[in-house]
C-alpha cells in the first residue's frame, strides 16, 4: 500500500530463520525449559507509550509475573506504527518464553485486514497465551437526541436515513468497528464522523457536534454519570461493573451481541506448549485475586484468563469477524 505507515524497512528474516531454527527442539527439552523456566529477566514488550489502558493492563501482568517467578519482567515500552513496531520485534525474536508481548485488537486482530504491508503476521508469528481482561464498549448519545432508549434510538435512525452521525477516533479502530456491527445488525444507516484520537471525538459528541459514539466504558462513564452524555447499551454479553444500571445490546433484543476491547499477553510463535502453559497458569490466577479485580475494575476491565488453546480460538475468531467486517464494508485506514 503506497504511503503505508508499516513499511518501515526493518525487515531480518535471515536471522529470523535461523533463530527459529535453532530453537526446533524435541518434547523433551521443551519440559526441561518449562521445568527450569524462567531463569533470567523476561522482556514484555507493549506496543503503546506509557499510561495506557494497554501499558496498565501488561504492566500488572508484568508485575505479578515477576512476583511468582522470582525473575525481574522488564517492561519495554516500544510505541509506533499503530504498534506495528513493537509487535514485529516481538514476532522476530527467540521463542524462549524471555520476550513477551501485550497485545490488543489492533495489533492481533484488526491490522492485517486494514494494512497491505503489515511487517508482521499475526496469526502465525505470535503464540497466545492468555487473554487478561477485556473492556465493554458503551453506546452513548448527546442528550438532545430525542432517544431514551435503544428502541428509540433504532426507529429515529430508520426515520431518518443517512441524517444522523456517530463518532469515533479513527477508521478502522475498535469504536468504528463496533458501530458498524451494530450498524448491520439492526439495519440503520448512520454516518460515520472519523476523528483523530477518542478525546476530540468525546467532545464533540458531548457538544452535540456529533449525534453518538461507541466509547470503552472508562472514558464514557463518567461523561454519563455527569448528564453530558445518556448511556444506552453496553456491548457486551455482560454488563459493565463500572455501569451495572446500563443494559446490553443482548438483553434489549441485538441477540447475540458481544464486542469489547481486550489484552492478551502471547509469544513469539514456537515457544514451547509447556512454557505458554505456565505462564497462562500464573494469568489465570492472578485475575482471580481481588487486588487484581480492583486495578482492573479502575479501568473497567472485566478479569478473563483462559488457556492458550482458548486464546488462540478467541483471537481467531476475532481476527475473523473484524476481518469480514472491514472487507464488506469497504473499511480503509485514514
């Protein structure tokens, strides 16, 4: 793709090749590194500056690791490239379970269906391991949009084709993504209003520029608990701890509807089973703790851990859908 942010000239598969080489082992020494694992300083590479919902997320993950280990976990903060460049350092490094990788819809699911260059492949350079938490979309609107309901909102839009708007922080990003579902779902036809970052397009939904947005509940909540926007549905199968007033689009008749923001923590791909295993183990328990419910709770993010056959078959049945998606509906990055 002419232009293409992803073409970033930093391509070695040589080396690639033959470090994935020399780690082509047998069963045998593949349990002997799980039962010696991990014995030095483990590299966590998130692909976002340092604040973020994706940076907190990995950065807990990353500190509890370190305390069941007993081995430093070095957060290695490499932003850039709509994350492109961190997620390509960690697909060509070693599959030794020594670098890991907080992943997010974007880098694991959306990217490789919005970037003909993409320097990396998700669903085969990277082994999941765990989906840690994953955070609900809200469906708000201006409060003078004459809709109290979602019911409302669907016959106002089917009265007015093509003449009310949503916002959301960019093409191809997980609030224009979600809106389209839902868009195709209930059969209306609403203009999308790209912005540059969530924030100019909170405002200018809060300032009635812009009739609604699907926004993550942390930065929607509290614009609705304040009357500056009115909450109509969260997008998940559940309802958000942080809005537990706030149906789902499941129970107000969108069967079937379940879309959220999520982090996953994965590997190079070749890391051995038996190491992705004992680290799934360590975020499977780590989300079951209350002081952990708590920090994600502040960013309302719901606790997951999974094994990483159950994180494989979720990220691909994300990359799927998101992927179908962005191919019917034209979707182009900005």
């Amino acid at each position: 793709m002419a232009g293409s942010p992803f073409v970033l000239g930093r391509r070695r598969f040589t080396a690639v090749g033959m470090t994935a080489s020399a780690f082509s082992t047998t069963g045998v020494a593949h349990a002997q590194s799980a039962d010696s694992y991990p014995n030095k300083p483990i590299r966590l590479v998130i692909p976002f500056p340092p604040g973020g919902a994706t940076d907190i997320v990995g950065r807990l993950a990353g500190r509890h690791l370190g305390e069941a280990f007993k081995q430093p976990v070095v957060v290695d903060n490499k932003p850039g490239a709509g994350a492109a460049i961190g997620a390509e350092i960690v697909a060509r490094s070693a599959p030794d379970g020594y670098t890991l990788f907080t992943g997010s819809p974007s880098s694991l699911t959306i990217n490789q269906s919005l970037y003909d260059n993409l320097p990396y492949k998700p669903a085969t350079d990277f082994a999941p391991i765990s989906v840690v938490a994953n955070t609900p979309g809200v469906l708000a609107v201006n409060p003078k949009v004459p809709a109290a309901t979602l019911q409302e909102l669907i016959a106002l839009a089917k009265s007015k084709p093509g003449k009310l708007t949503y916002a959301s922080s960019g093409n191809g990003n997980f609030q224009h993504l979600v809106a389209e579902l839902l868009k195709g779902k209930v059969g209306i036809d609403v203009v999308h209003v790209p912005y540059k970052g969530s924030a100019p397009a909170l405002a200018d939904t809060v300032s009635g520029q812009v009739d609604m947005i699907i926004d993550v509940v942390p930065s929607a909540a509290p614009l609705a608990q304040s009357g500056k926007l009115r909450a109509l549905a969260v997008t998940t199968a559940r309802r958000s701890e942080l809005m537990p007033d706030v149906p789902t689009l499941d129970e107000l008749g969108v069967s079937g509807f379940d879309a959220s923001s999520w982090y996953a923590l994965v590997a190079p791909a070749g890391t051995p089973p038996a190491i992705l295993d004992k680290l799934a183990g360590e975020i499977t328990r780590m989300v079951k703790t209350p002081e952990m419910r708590a920090e994600l709770l502040k960013l309302g993010a719901a606790p997951v851990g999974n094994t990483p056959v159950e994180a494989k078959a979720f990220i691909d049945a994300e990359a799927a859908r998101w992927g179908a998606l962005i191919r019917a509906n034209g979707i182009k990055p900005d």
